[in-house]
C-alpha cells in the first residue's frame, strides 16, 4: 500500500519524511507540523537530496535561482525549519564544511 499525504491524500514519494507543498505540511513517524510555504520548499529540497548534504548556496540556488544576498535567508529559514522538523522527530544537522543534512529518529 502506498503511502499518502495527510493533508491532500496525493501518494507521497518514497521517503521517510513527507512534504506536501499544496497544504505546506510536513508529516513524519505519524505527526504533522505546519511550515511556511519557503520552509516547506526547503524541506523538500533536502528531502529530495537525503541522505546527501547541501551548501546554504546550493538550497539558495535551488529556492530562488541565485544564491547572492540570498544566503542569509537561507540560514534564518532552515533555523525555524529545524526547530518545527524537531517536534516530529526529524533533525537537520548543519556543518561547516558539507552544509545541511536531514537525520531522523530511530524511533519513527
């Protein structure tokens, strides 16, 4: 059986996180949290990179086509992603030199 969004019930692509970009929510061991709409376009850009690591400049690139003067809106968006992806269970761990990476809990 193929798993479905909670909010839209459209199939959800083969991952453990799930991020419906029509209602904006992210859904993962069975709980939800609302995002913002860039929020939400951040999560699915590093859902669609797990287990990969990306730059500030590369998710930069990916959400508005350039990454000059945009970084620091890159930075402030994944802080309030990483606190909102912590209530279900799901972590974005940041280094300096690979960037942003989702983990999850073994838990979920």
């Amino acid at each position: 059986m193929m798993a479905c969004c909670p909010t839209c019930h459209q199939p959800a692509p083969d991952s453990r996180l799930m991020v419906c970009l029509q209602t904006n929510v992210a859904s993962f061991g069975g709980q939800t949290v609302q995002l913002r709409p860039r929020e939400a376009e951040i999560a699915e850009i590093m859902r669609r990179a797990y287990p990969r690591s990306l730059s500030a400049e590369a998710i930069a690139s990916r959400l508005y086509g350039v990454s000059d003067g945009s970084i620091g809106a890159v930075y402030v968006l994944t802080c309030h992603l990483r606190r909102k992806l912590a209530t279900i269970g799901a972590t974005i761990q940041h280094t300096h030199s690979t960037g942003y990476r989702l983990q999850f809990s073994e838990a979920a």
